[in-house]
C-alpha cells in the first residue's frame, strides 16, 4: 500500500481513539494538576506522562480484546466469570460510572455558573438535558456507520473546543526558561523525596486512568468490524471474521495511541504548565477548586484565561458526560444482558449522579460540591485495579483470544462456547509474555499507589485527588 492509502485507511478510523482520549482530560483532572503546578512548577509533567502510557497500554489491550472476541469488556466478564464474580465486577463498575459522572456534572454546572450566572443547583438539574437529547439518536449495536460516524465528529468537536482553549491559555502565559519545562517530563527524585510531591503525582495517575474507558474503548472498535464483514459476507456472525480482526485492529491502536499522546496528554500537561508558569508559590492554589482555580486565573494572568478555562471546562465537561453515559449504557447491558430502551438507561444512569450531587447542593453550597468532586476521584483511585483485572486475564487466556481462520466457523454456538471449535486454523491472539508481564507490573503499580493514596488520606495527610 502507498502512503497515501495508509493515510486514506487510517483516516476511516479517527474516532474511537479521540471518544476514550476525553475520559483522560475531565474536569476530574484540573484541580490536582493545578495544584501540581502551583507546589511543584513543572516537576509532575513527569506524573502526567508516565500516567498517559500506563492508559495507553491498558486501553491496547481494550482495543484487542473487543476486536478479537467482537465482545466489550463488560460482555467478556458476563461470559467467562463465575456469575457472582461477575455480578461484583459490575457493582464496582457501576460505582466507577456513577462517581465519573459526578465529575462531568460537577465540572459543568461551575461552568455554567462563571459563564452564564446559573446557579449551582440549576446547573447541575440542567446537565440531565444535554446528555439525553444528544444521544438520543445514538446506539451501542446496529448504528449505522454514518450515524456512529455523526456522533464521533460531534465528540471530537467538542475535544477540538477544549484543546483550542488551552492551547489560547498557553499563548497567555511566558516561560522564561523552556528547559526548565521540558526536564518536567523526566523523572525527578522530588516524587519520592516530598509527601506532597508523590501525593499529588498519585493524585494524577488516579484521575487519569479512568475504569469506565477501559469499557468504552473495548466497546467502540464493534461498529467497524461489523461494517467490514457486512460488505465482505453479508452479514455479521458472533465474532468478528479473521479478515475484519487482520483488517482493523493495528491501525485501531495507532488511533487510539495517537489520539492519547496528542490529545490527553497534552490538555493534562497544559493545565499544570499553565499553573506552573502564574500560580507557583502561590498558596492559595493548593487546595484550590474549580471555581477557585478561576478566580485564581483571573486574578494572576486575565479576566480572557479565566473565561477560556470555563469555556474549556464546560466542553470537556460536556463531552466527558457525554462518553461517560455512553459507558453506562455498555456497563448495564454488556454485565447484565438487560437492555432496557436506550433513553431509559441514559436517564437511569445520568439520575444515580446527579440525585446526590443535587442533594449536597443544596445542603452544603459550592463546599459540597468540591467535596463530592474530591470524593469521586477516591472511589475511582479504588475500583480501578478491581475492573482493570479481568482486562489483563481475558487478554492473555489462549482459549478466549484464539480465533478460527475461516468465516462462518460456528457462528450458531451457544453464548458460552469457548471461541475456537475443534478443526479449522486457528490465529492466536494471546497477549505474548512480556505483554502480560508489563501489563500485570503496570496493574500492580497502580493498585498499590492507589490504595497508598487512600489509606493516607483516610489517615488525615494532605492529600490531593
């Protein structure tokens, strides 16, 4: 193939990559990395970056999974554990989507208040519209690849919005000595050295690897494998054919590895170079919320950087509410095989959120919601490690990853039938040694930083989420 029908193939699979690339930059994110810029300057870019290859290698394996298997992570963990494991994967999971969510309404609603005047409480009632009415046209199985394509490019939209405004906060702000920053990005000894730097560095990585991508990026590789076997045979089996696996699944991962690197990454790093550069040493930036990190813009660079970084929040807060209801919608079906109507579970999912944020509101003002903000990322920081696990499992179990070379290969099976059937070639999809090595090491890592973070926090130290 030339280079221009590389580029031309690669082009039909922008997209997914850009949609998990959102659950890496929500509002979730913002008040660590400031408070990260503010203490430490340009230090934890390092933090930033290595929690940008920890998501990558994790949703890699989320990719093949679902391209391999034609199954999301959450229809693997209902079809290969034992039922009561895996009723317990989905209660975490469904936490996970719940306390996401908090984030995204959360981030929306102080939004809506700088830019518009609104009230918390209204802000947070009116983040139940904008989800619903937008993805009412849109459906996890048998979309047309026009309309899934529609809802990608408004998504990537909405991304394109929030890079823009943080590439117009950059513009603002002046580093003297851009050495300085780009040493941020290699490892520095103060990580370990001081609480505060490592509390915050875990803080990161916490508010970085998302549970509910792990389902969405597993999910979003389906409509084109099915898109291939539809032109090529006619009609879609149970799992892909090993043409549509051989077809879609390494440029998914240069997509998705692509959009992570030059998208999450660079909001991440933004918005800590940005505090870096105007609120370091300042000490009203550390614990600093949303609303304060405004003020605090306004206040040291302009009234323009405070109302980009709303602009900023409400786009990002939209198309994180956006993915993340969508991710509900995976979670719900795929663990339980219950479909309810689509506006039915959005609606179901969007009220479990906004019902105790609306609740702490009204009885306990803006503190409440920096609160419940705070405490979303500490149920994230601890159900990560617990659905991430079957992820690693499933990928490296040479029954579930090997596939028969040859299409229309028991595609009658029961539910419950392994993927392979006696006779017929067979490719091994299985993740190789050193994968699974890295991958378990990089699980390993992030369990035990997460559950370090909390028990500190639970034991009174300054922690930041």
């Amino acid at each position: 193939m030339s280079i221009y029908q590389v580029l031309r193939k690669f082009a039909t699979f922008i997209g997914p990559g850009i949609m998990v690339s959102v659950a890496y930059m929500d509002p979730g994110n913002y008040s660590t990395s400031v408070s990260g810029g503010a203490q430490f300057k340009y230090t934890l870019l390092f933090s930033v970056f290595i929690s940008n290859i920890f998501a990558v290698l994790l949703q890699c394996l989320c990719v093949k999974l679902g391209t391999v298997t034609g199954y999301d992570l959450a229809e693997n963990c209902r079809r290969h554990l034992p039922r009561k494991l895996n009723l317990v994967v989905y209660f975490f999971a469904e936490l996970a989507i719940i306390a996401t969510d908090l984030a995204e309404v959360v981030g929306t609603a102080v939004a809506l208040q700088i830019l518009f005047g609104i009230p918390l409480t209204y802000g947070v009632i009116l983040t139940v519209l904008d989800v619903l009415v937008i993805l009412m046209f849109y459906q996890q199985d048998g979309a047309s690849m026009k309309k899934v394509r529609a809802f990608e490019l408004f998504v990537s939209g909405l991304v394109a919005a929030t890079v823009i405004c943080f590439l117009l906060e950059l513009f603002k702000i002046t580093i003297p000595d851009k050495l300085e920053l780009i040493r941020g990005y290699l490892p520095s000894a103060i990580i370990f050295k001081d609480q505060g730097a490592l509390y915050i560095s875990l803080g990161i990585l916490g508010a970085t690897v998302m549970p509910h991508s792990l389902y969405l990026g597993s999910s979003l590789v389906k409509p084109r494998l099915q898109e291939f076997d539809i032109k090529r045979y006619g009609k879609v089996g149970k799992r892909p054919s090993v043409k549509a696996i051989k077809y879609n699944l390494n440029y998914s991962y240069a997509e998705l590895i692509i959009s992570l690197f030059l998208i999450a990454t660079f909001v991440n790093s933004a918005i800590l170079i940005v505090a870096g550069a105007t609120l370091y040493g300042q000490p009203e930036a550390k614990d600093a919320d949303l609303l304060s990190i405004y003020n605090l813009l306004v206040h040291y660079i302009s009234p323009a950087a405070g109302l980009i970084f709303a602009l900023a929040m409400i786009f990002s807060g939209q198309s994180a509410g956006i993915i993340c209801t969508v991710a509900g919608q995976i979670v719900s079906e795929g663990f339980l095989k219950w479909s309810l109507p689509p506006w039915a579970t959005r609606l179901g999912t969007r009220l479990i959120a906004i019902v105790p944020c609306l609740f702490i509101t009204l009885t306990m003002g803006e503190r409440g919601i920096s609160d419940v903000l705070n405490f979303s990322q500490v149920v994230l920081s601890l159900i990560l490690p617990i659905v991430s696990a079957p992820l690693i499992y499933f990928t490296a179990n040479r029954k579930i990853m090997t596939v028969i070379d040859e299409h229309g290969e028991g595609e009658n099976e029961d539910e419950n039938t392994p993927l392979t059937m006696p006779g017929g070639k067979t490719v091994d999809y299985t993740n190789s040694r050193w994968l699974t090595i890295s991958a378990f090491i990089v699980w390993a890592i992030i369990g035990a930083l997460n559950c370090y973070l909390v028990f500190s926090f639970l034991l009174g130290a300054d922690v930041h989420f």
